[in-house]
C-alpha cells in the first residue's frame, strides 16, 4: 500500500522507509524461501500433530465401543482443519479456528445441551440410558436361589490376583478366576502332589491360613458364569446366584423369573410392573418430557413461590451491588480527586486491596467475621447481629460484602473518568455562578453516566450471575420455608440452579436446574440486547 | 490504547475555590475543613472499610488459638501453629494445582485472544461483524451457566478421554479456555486497531509473510494488553469455584478454592486459625502479579474489563 514513510510510522526503526523499501520491494527470493520453508515444516509438523490426534482419538472411541457419530465427529473436524491450512485460502480462517474449537466444545456445545437437559428428567435415578439401566437392572437381580448348586472350593493365588479351584455338584472340577469364568482342569496345566492339588496355571494353593489373611480380596471374589456368578460362602464352599430378572429385546420386556412379574417401559423412563403399576424398577433411564419441567416451574406452588422469589432477589441484588458500588466508588474518587490531599497516591493503592484479594477467598473471610456466635463484627460491637442467619440480615450482609468487592473497581472507573472530564466545563460554569452542588449535577454526574453506562452494564449482567459472593458468603440461606427444592432468601438464579443439580438435598434434578438455567439465559438475553446500544466498541465495528 | 480518557483535566475542586483575593487569616480553619479537612474523614473511613478483613486475616493466622473465638487484633504470642496445621493437609498440592490451572489458562488465553484480534484488526471478511457480535454477547451469557452440561459433558468425554475427564487438571484448563474469547477478544483488538497499519503493509512489502507479522510485530508492541489480558484470566481461573467444585472430587486435585472451601466448611469453629493461614498463602501470587502489572491493568480495566 506504501512505500514511503508514514508519519505514523517514524517512531519505529525497525520499519523500512522510502527507497530501502523500494529496494527490498524487489523479490528477495532466499530470504523468502528460508522463511517459507521454516514457516511450511512448523505447519506440517503442527497438522501431524493433529492428525495423530484425531487417530488416537478415533481408535479409543472404537475400541470402548463408543458411538459411531462420536468417530464422525472427530473423523471429520480434522479432515476439515488438513484442508483449512493446508488450503491457500481462508487466511481468516486460520487465526480464528484454535479459540473458536475450545468455544464450541466447552462454550456453545455446553449451552445447547443445557436446552436438551431442561425439556428431560435427567437426574437422580434417571441418569443412564435406558441399554446402561436394563444393564443394571440385570446386574441387581442375581441372587442366591434356594436351591442353587454348592461347590466345593479351594483358595488359590497367584501374586495379588485370587481363584478358587472349585469341585461342582457332579464332580467336576474347575478353576474360577473372575477374569475368564470357569475353566475346566482338564484343560490347564495342574501340578500335583501326593494325589493333592498344588497349583494351577501359575496360581498356587494357598493354606487356609494364608486364606484367611487375605479374607476380603476372596469375599469380593466373583467368578462369572452364565446367566450368573459364583461366590465364596466359606473358604471352602462357594455357591452359585443366578440372574433372576431378564431383558427381551424383541418384546422390549422384561421378566422376573422369581415372581413371574412382567416390567414394561414407561414414558417416564422406568420399568413398571404391567399388572401393579406401582411397583417399579431402579434404576431408571433418562427421557424427553418436554415441556414438563417449565409448567412445573411456573405452576407447582412449591417450585413457583420459591422461584419467583429467587428472580427478583437476583434483579435485586444485581441493581443494589451495581449502584452501590458505584455510589461508593465515585464518592471516593471525587474525594480523593483533590491536589490539596496529602498521600493521595498511598489511598489509591489501598483502595484496590479488596480487588485484588482472591474473592473465593475473602467470600469465606468474611463468613467468618460475620457469624453470629464468635464472628469478630459482633465481638468488637457487643452485640448478636444474625448477619448470615436472619432473611433480611442476610440480604443486607450479601449486598454488604459485594459492596466490598466491587468499590475498588468503580473507584478506579470514576477516578479515569473524572480526569477525563475537560475543566473549562467547571471554569465555565463558575462564571456563570453555578454552585458546587448544581456543578456536580448537570457536569460531573452526565458526563460520567455517559463515559461508564457500558461499565454498569457489564457490572450489572455480572452481579446478575456473581457466584462467588453469594454461594461463599451464605450458600444461598437462610433457607425458604416449604420450598420443594433447595432455595434460601440469599439464593440467585445462577446459586439456585448449582444447588437443585448438585446439592443432594433437592435430589440432584438435572432437568429443573437446567431449566432454571435456560429461563436465566433468556433474561441475560434479552438484558444484552437492551444494552447493546449503549456500549461503544459496537460502533467500531465497521470502520 | 486510543479510547483510555488519559487528558488530565484540573481536579474538580479546585474549581471550586473561592474567587476573589485571599481571605482572612481567622477563616482559613473554617474553610480547610470544608474542603479538605473532609475529605480525611472519608479516607480514613474507607481505608478503614477496604483493610480491615485483610489486617483482620492477618492477625488470625499467627494467632495460637487457631479458633474464631478468642481472637485478638495483635496475637500474644504470636505464632506460627496454624501454618503447621495447615502443612498437614495437601494444600501445597492445591496452591500448585491452582497455579497450573491459573497459569496455563492465562497463557493459552492471551494467545488464543491474540489470534483472533489479530484477523479482526487486520482483514475484513465475510461474518467479521456477525461474529464479533456473537462474541459480545456470549460474554454476556458466562460459561458457568451451563455447568451441568459441561458437567455431563466431562462425564461423558472421560468415559473415552479419561486424561480430560472429570478430577484432571486439563479437563479444567479446556473448559476456562473455551471461555478465552470473548470480550478480551474485543480489549485486545481495540489495542490492535492503534498500531499503526502501515507497520505491517510495509512489512509484507518486504517480504514478510501474515504469520512472520503478527509474531514478531504485532505481539512485541501489544505486550500491554498481553499483560492484562494475562492477569484478568488468571485471575477469573485462579478464582473460579463452581466449576471446580463441580469437576474436582478427588483431595489430591483441589485446587485452592476448592481445598480451602472443604477444609473450613467442615469445622468453622475450629479450623479458622489455619484456614486463614492458607488464605494469607493464597494471595501472596495474585498480589505480586497484580501490583507487577498495576500500571497496565489500570488502562486495561477502563476499556471494559469485568470483575466485581
């Protein structure tokens, strides 16, 4: 574009200007080979690296049996990422894709499911896919019948792994190991001394001694069989359980043998007794309900009251931290905005120490200072505030402590925005006689409304989710009476969605929380797209 | 940094001083008071507000007692039991844990950042605008929203990956990195955008090529915003706890805000002397780093960085 030297570009030597440029201008055909070649064996290497990637990857998923679209997936990205860079085109292309894999992984993928999980019942009891939970099912049902055949057994080792040499009802012998089931002596390599069994293929008779010490490795010892498995009952007699429930693939029921009961599937992912349909099967799998868990949320008086508290609570405490915090941050810049100050400098400094404080850490601080039996608050003033323990203590101390985190980068906002302000304003309005009061009001405070709006957006949208504070500071109580998940007085949406998925209280329901989550997006949404005019860098965009 | 207000105008105040000659000597008091005398009140007020809890933390971890009750401001004696204690548990394990995570996060994420501020500076494409638009607005919806996808989602991936799955350090630092663009993508192409352009057209007359640009011309002269970009998510790793919590079950995994918030959730009573021990530790690194990058990081917040 130009070869001449710009004003913009004298302060760097490094640049060429002028006739140099002319010159070099001309192919350099060694230096750009060099640098080619450099730049195209770092590519090569790189891709190979990424190639090798996706095969490892396609070779685990295979061989777990992983499903088939999972090996597409990979299959094809790296296809897709060989032709992107080794392509000469889509230059943009190259520098965007490394961030944007990570994003659509672990950002957007993550957002999507969220939707899935809200319209299902995943959670508690209903966590696996219905082939896992049939699995399962199968699993629990083997029992010892009452009449199953016994066997005489042997303990047997060999280094850390245990077998039994087992002798069946009809007199057949046998060594157990759980890794291949029963195999038949006959086939196995059996030394023997004075008629007495010794060893086995590499496993070695053990006395009953040496048994008895290693009496939980033989007591957790189960030795596959068909439709069943044996266990020890004393360290010489094993017996066999057999598999009592079994599933039909072709009928898609499943039957227990012991009651002659037939379980069919429900819609709402359990196995139900066709003749009782109060008796079910755990566990159950994961299904689509649809909207069932949005009506819930807005319907069941349990779930709404609660809800609806949680909602405005959030909006609360997200308008009350913004604008506290602001309120105290500019006081304080305005205060310290004053060249007759002593020390100025040293404050400033001080000022930004609960910033820089790790906030998980300073969350369980002031946990500490504010309870209510020995917390230093209470100590040093005499008195027995319930700070975390009382509803509207708790609000107050929440709202408190937040102030606290949030001033110093307010203070530091309003501190630059002040200095921005141009001071003919004020000289201007001096000779007009305006006080300082009315000088405050119509110079100070617009000006830096409109230098800081996108600031108290972002603030706002950030408290609107602020974790930390309010999981650290009060877990989310003190709780609210009669709810039918986990919800307390200091709950915000993002807290209360943390705790009806993972606090084992509210039976850990992935559907209600991620439906929390969803109806939480929606409102962050919509809250972006109102702000979006307001935050400058848009404007940008186009240039 | 083009959009950082850095005109210092006069202080306020001062157009607040009286006009006229100079009044007498008996006011002088009356009016220092007004308009300065005040302002220590204010000061003193919020030092007091902004230090206490750190002087506070300070005191009790070398006070013997190690419990909350019975705490005084100047321990007696003062004494180093409840750094013992805390020694006891694995937390050297949760501070190098939570560096690895921090570290390589912020790492990672400056130079991913960089990439793309890098296309959206310096070429115009088809979805240049669409896209950093999706970016501004993902930045709205924080990644945490999602954590029980991204938890199922790392249950999932560990059932074939189990070297990323849930419990590992690396399943850790790929989640905060899908969370790397984003408005620091917007902060750092801000910072682009003022390196002059013809820095590199004349560049790429000479022979150099996109990559040899944006590694040995852009990145030296961004090193500010590189430096704050560093420290912010070092910072949102280092202090992130709903996701490490959800992700991290096993002791010798925590990081610190997981392995501190288990240690004194347990027994509040009890274990506060060396709770607040670890905590002292616990800041030690981001304090160094932060008054290490101070003077970039106040420029770097105004242009809209998030924290608090």
């Amino acid at each position: 574009m130009t070869t001449t030297t710009s004003p913009g570009t004298d302060t760097q030597p490094s640049v060429p200007g002028g006739v140099d440029a002319a010159i070099r201008h001309g192919d350099h055909p060694l230096s750009r080979f060099g640098d080619t070649l450099m730049g195209v064996f770092v590519k090569l290497v790189l891709l190979g690296a990424v190639n090798g990637l996706g095969v490892l990857m396609i070779v685990r998923i295979v061989g777990l049996d992983g499903p088939w679209w999972g090996v597409a997936t990979v299959a094809v990205t790296t296809l897709l990422l060989d032709g992107i860079y080794l392509g000469k085109r889509k230059l943009p292309l190259k520098y965007l894709i490394p961030g944007t894999i990570f994003l659509l992984i672990f950002q957007v993928f993550p957002f999507v499911y969220t939707f899935y999980i809200a319209f299902t019942n995943y959670g508690l009891g209903q966590i696996l896919t219905q082939d896992q939970a049939i699995e399962r099912i199968e699993r629990v049902s083997i029992r010892t019948l009452p009449d199953a055949p016994r066997y005489g057994a042997v303990p047997f080792a060999d280094g850390d792994d245990v077998a039994l040499l087992l002798t069946s009802p009809d007199d057949e012998v046998f060594l157990g190991t759980p890794d291949d089931g029963l195999l038949p002596l006959a086939e196995l390599d059996v030394t023997e001394v004075d008629g007495r069994i010794v060893a086995v293929d590499g496993y070695e008779r053990l006395s009953l001694g040496a048994a008895q010490d290693r009496i939980d490795a033989f007591t957790a010892l189960r030795i596959p069989v068909e439709e069943g498995e044996i266990e020890l009952v004393s360290l010489s007699a094993a017996t066999m359980r057999e598999q009592t429930r079994f599933y039909d693939p072709d009928t898609g029921l499943l039957t227990d043998e012991l009651t002659g009961a037939v379980y069919a599937p429900s819609d709402r992912g359990r196995f139900v007794n066709v003749e009782d349909p109060a008796d079910t099967l755990s566990p159950g799998w994961r299904v689509v309900v649809g909207t069932e868990n949005f009506v819930r949320a807005f319907t069941n008086e349990a779930i709404r009251g609660p809800f609806a508290r949680v909602l405005v609570w959030t909006y609360a405490f997200a308008f009350l931290s913004t604008f506290g915090t602001f309120a105290l941050g500019l006081l304080l810049a305005i205060t310290m905005n004053d060249a007759r100050l002593k020390g100025r400098r040293i404050y400033r400094l001080a000022m930004i120490v609960p910033y820089a404080l790790p906030t998980f850490m300073t969350a369980l601080i002031w946990r500490g200072m504010m309870n209510r039996s020995f917390g230093v608050i209470n100590e040093m003033i005499g008195v027995a505030v319930p700070w975390l323990n009382d509803p509207n203590w708790a609000r107050f101390s929440v709202v408190l402590v937040n102030l606290w985190f949030g001033f110093p980068y307010m203070f530091l906002i309003s501190t630059a925005a002040l200095q921005s302000i141009p001071s003919d304003l004020y000289e201007a309005a001096s000779v007009d006689g305006a006080s300082g009061w009315q000088r405050f009001r119509k110079i100070t405070l617009p000006l830096l409304l409109i230098a800081t709006a996108p600031v108290l957006v972002s603030t706002f949208a950030f408290n609107f989710n602020n974790f930390n504070v309010i999981y650290l500071l009060t877990g989310g109580n003190p709780p609210i009476a009669g709810a039918a998940t986990p919800a307390g007085h200091t709950d915000i949406l993002i807290t209360y969605t943390y705790r009806i998925a993972f606090e084992s209280g509210g039976g850990q329901d992935y559907g209600m929380g991620a439906t929390i989550a969803v109806l939480t997006f929606v409102l962050v949404a919509a809250m972006a797209a109102l702000s979006f005019r307001w935050i400058r860098p848009l404007e940008e965009i186009n240039e | 940094m083009s959009t950082v207000p850095t005109r210092t105008g006069t202080p306020v105040t001062d157009a607040t001083a009286p006009r006229g000659g100079e009044p007498p000597v008996w006011v002088r008091p009356v009016r220092w008071t007004q308009q300065v005398g005040w302002r220590y009140l204010v000061v003193a007020a919020a030092l007091f507000f902004a230090l206490f809890p750190a002087v506070w933390v300070i005191s009790a971890a070398f006070n013997p007692t190690g419990s909350i009750a019975a705490q005084r401001l100047i321990p007696d004696p003062i004494s180093t039991v409840n750094f013992e204690v805390l020694f006891e548990t694995h937390f050297w394990r949760w501070f190098g844990n939570s560096m690895i995570v921090a570290g390589v996060t912020a790492v990672g994420s400056v130079f991913l950042c960089a990439l793309a501020a890098y296309v959206y500076s310096r070429m115009r494409f088809h979805g240049r605008r669409t896209s950093l638009l999706a970016l501004l607005l993902l930045q709205m919806l924080p990644q945490f929203l999602a954590i029980i996808a991204i938890f199922l989602l790392m249950i999932g991936l560990g059932r074939f990956f189990p070297e990323i799955g849930l419990n590992t350090l690396a399943g850790l630092i790929a989640i905060y990195l899908g969370g790397a663009l984003g408005l620091n993508t917007w902060l750092m192409k801000g910072f682009f955008d003022t390196i002059p352009h013809d820095l590199d057209e004349s560049a790429k007359i000479d022979g150099a090529s996109h990559v040899q640009v944006f590694f040995t011309m852009i990145l030296p002269l961004a090193a500010p915003i590189l430096a704050v970009i560093t420290l912010l998510s070092f910072i949102v790793a280092i202090n992130d706890f709903i996701v490490q919590s959800v992700l991290l079950t096993d002791e010798r995994q925590f990081t610190l805000a997981v392995g501190l918030y288990r240690f004194i959730a347990e027994d509040y009573g009890a274990r506060w002397g060396p709770f607040t021990a670890g905590a002292l530790l616990a800041g030690v690194p981001i304090v160094l780093l932060f008054l290490f990058l101070q003077r970039y990081l106040t420029s770097g917040l105004i242009q809209g960085a998030v924290k608090g």
